[in-house]
C-alpha cells in the first residue's frame, strides 16, 4: 500500500475525531463513532470492477459517492437526529476529493 494510500486511511479516522471534539466535546466519542459509519459508503466501491484502483476517483464514479448523493448527505446534516451521519458522510466526500486532487497534480 502507497503512503498516499495510508495517509488517506489514517485521515478517514482522524479528521472526523477532531470535528467530533471540535463540535461535541461533551460526546466526542460517540460523535466519533456515529461519524465514522460514513466509512460505509466505500461498500459501492464492491460494485466496480476492479473493486480497487489506486488511480482511480471515487468521487463521481462510485455510487455513492455522486453529485447527487453529496446533496442527500448535506440534507441529512439539516436534521438533528441525523446530523452526525451527514457530517461523517460529507467528511468522508471531503477527503476523497483531496485524494482526487493528490492523484491528479501530483
């Protein structure tokens, strides 16, 4: 596995801990964990063939990981009780497209 690969694995668990004790600090940890179920949407990624392509963008060629797909997340966010699902599931379309970027320019 390539360190950009690994960097990106590691930021998947991380970024979302510190939103989760940026913006709720007395529940960071259940945050944390209600967040981290936005790793789930990688499940479409069983739908391509190859399942895995270093080179490849998820964002816009998975299922889930679609335009309109990001609208649903951003509405979830809207809801109080789905709040932390929508933050984890636009955290989680946040950092592809940075690997996007990465794998692009350099």
């Amino acid at each position: 596995m390539s360190p950009r690969a690994i960097l990106h694995l590691v930021l998947h668990l991380l970024v979302p801990a510190a939103v989760a004790r940026l913006g709720w600090r007395p529940r960071w940890r259940f945050a944390w964990g209600i967040m981290l179920t936005g790793l789930l949407i990688d499940l479409d990624h069983l739908l391509a063939c190859p399942i895995f392509d270093p080179n490849r963008c998820s964002v816009g060629y998975h299922p889930l990981h679609t335009w309109p797909a990001v609208i649903g997340y951003l509405a979830l966010t809207a809801i109080p009780r789905t709040r932390l699902v929508g933050t984890g599931l636009l955290i989680h379309i946040a950092l592809d497209l940075t690997d996007c970027f990465w794998m692009k320019f350099f």
